[in-house]
C-alpha cells in the first residue's frame, strides 16, 4: 500500500527498512533503518549537514582537488576550508596535523573524485583515530562504488566506525540523476537534529518514488541492473583506455580506473585555457582536474575522461582528434 498524505521528514519506512539490509549486504554498513534520513538527492544531504554542524567557526578538512560544489556548500556556512592534498591513493592522512580540530572531514574514498584513488585500510584506521581525538565527525561521500572492475568491493569507512562516520549515497550514478533521490546514514546522536531540519527544508521527499524504488531493490532488480551496467561500462572504459595507449602511448598515464565512470589521464602536456579552447573547437568537451583543485598549479597536466554516456565510436573519435591537438601543440613548442 503506497500512504497518499503527508509523510514523515526521514522518508519512507519502507524504503529505509530495505536500504538498511541492501547496504549492509553490498557495502557492509551497520545502521538500523532509523539511522537513515532520505533526501532530494546528494546536494540536500550537504545542505543538510553543513546548517547541522558547521557555522563561522568551524574548520572543513577536504580533500583537494575535491567536486567544486562541496566546499561552496560549506563556505556558505562560514566554514574555514582546509585542503587536504590527495595522491593516488585517495587522502594524504598523514599530512593531517594533530593540531588541528575540525567539525567536518570530508572524504570520497571508495573512489576519490577526481583522481580515482581507493583509501587504503591504513589510512582509513588513520582518519578514524583522528575523528575520535578530535571529536569530529567523517562525512564520507560513496558516489559510484558500485561500478567496480578490479579485485573485490571495498568496503566503507562507515562499517568501520558507525558513531564517528556519516554516510552519503545517491541513486544518481547508479540510476539516474533525475531520480532525485539520495540519502544520509547517521550516528544516533544526529538523527532527530538532521530530521528537524529536514522538515523545514521541505518536510519529506517525495513519497511514491521512494516505494517505488524500494520494490524495485527488493525484487533484485537494482543489483540484477547494476551487474548489467558494470559489464557496460567495464567495456567502455577498457576501450577507451586502449584507444588512449594507441593514439597516444607514452605520453599519456592512465590514473584511477579501477571504479567509477571516468578516469584520469595524465599528459606530458599543460593543458592551459588556449589548448582546452582548441580541444572544445575540434568538438571535445573535456574537463582539466585543475577546475576542482583548491590550491592551483599541481595537476595542470591532467583531464577527466567520464565514458558513462558515450559510445565507443565517440569515444574512439574524441580520442583522435585530441591525439591531434596535442601533436599540435607539442609541436608549436618545440
């Protein structure tokens, strides 16, 4: 039966009930259902989270380069942001100072956003100690670990410290972002603070959706979809990754495939505004890593490659005629 009327700010009991035995049994997250807060997608769910935790005396730790919006989100609370620098495994914990006691962590690290890493155990226990000591909490943003390729699945930070780790997840990625839908695991101690407010934000996201989608992931359906398009996108990165070592062979390094639905390459060329603009004039639409770095200057030779959308025929082309623009430009400098 599908409740017409108002609902309550934490979403759908259904849906919760079968996302807490879903994530549990993919992901290895210890909540109870009423842990769960579900929400108008990732973006509500910072929202959320910043007007909760964070005001004009706060300090963020976030990794860099980190997706643009996260620290906008938190500057507009007044939060003092401080960029962690990431390497190719994900967050460089150990240059965390002890120091310092912020409200917030923020980590992406089943696939760092932009760079691809998977945090390593040792690093993850690292954040931990450190949340504990400094009585601050991890918001850890699980965008698209479903879509993993090599070795086992990695799980959370969460299944690892429930009372220290809030959790994000979104059916963007896995979906589609026009079902808006996402939603937030938190430690007992948040939850009625973080449904007050979402009851002044909108009082509930919409509900016929919400049981909707908890049918489809109880009749299997969302796994049985989700091994269908890692298989998808698995060929499509794997065909993109050889079109990048045919057109261009050494002088591209391919970083953080191993999840998701991009990856890095990384040239022996600096991609400045004038080839970026030569690139979008030869029909590619390609984002440098350099627009989602806090501190500039250290990845100017790095792009994105996302292949969730196109066909291996444009991806093949695009790959081409970038191969030209660079061969261009290598040469107009030497």
């Amino acid at each position: 039966m599908i409740y017409y009327g108002y609902s309550s700010p934490e979403g759908s009991e259904e849906l919760r009930n079968v996302l807490s035995t879903y994530l549990f049994r993919t992901r290895g997250i210890k909540c109870h259902s009423s842990q769960i807060v579900i929400t108008s997608g990732a973006t509500q769910a910072f929202t959320l989270l910043a007007k909760l935790l964070v005001n004009s005396e706060s300090e963020v730790l976030i990794e860099d380069p980190v997706t643009k919006e996260i620290p906008e989100i938190f500057i507009e609370r007044g939060a003092r942001i401080s960029p962690i620098p990431v390497d190719e495994y994900g967050m460089q914990t150990e240059s965390i100072s002890t120091k310092r006691k912020p409200s917030i962590i923020f980590v992406t690290p089943s696939h760092q956003f932009p760079l691809g890493g998977i945090l390593p155990i040792q690093r993850r226990i690292q954040l931990i100690h450190f949340a504990k000591k400094t009585n601050s909490y991890i918001l850890e943003d699980d965008y698209d670990s479903e879509f993993r390729y090599l070795g086992p699945p990695v799980s959370t930070i969460q299944g690892l410290s429930p009372e220290r780790v809030i959790y994000i997840g979104t059916f963007s990625k896995i979906l589609s972002p026009s079902l808006r839908i996402g939603y937030i695991i938190l430690p007992n101690s948040l939850v009625e603070n973080v449904k007050t407010l979402k009851r002044y934000t909108d009082y509930h996201s919409p509900t016929i959706e919400q049981v909707i989608l908890a049918r489809f992931i109880q009749g299997g359906h969302l796994e049985k979809h989700v091994v269908k398009m890692r298989k998808l996108y698995k060929s499509k990165r794997d065909f993109l990754i050889k079109c990048l070592k045919s057109e261009l062979g050494d002088r591209v390094k391919i970083l953080g495939a191993s999840t998701g639905l991009h990856l890095i390459g990384q040239f022996n060329v600096i991609f400045s505004k004038k080839i970026l603009d030569k690139l979008e004039n030869n029909g590619i639409i390609i984002y440098p890593v350099e627009k989602h770095a806090l501190v500039k200057g250290h990845h100017i030779n790095k792009l994105i490659f996302g292949y969730g959308n196109l066909t291996k025929v444009e991806l093949e082309e695009g790959v081409r005629r970038m191969k030209k623009v660079i061969e261009e430009e290598l040469e107009q400098n030497n």
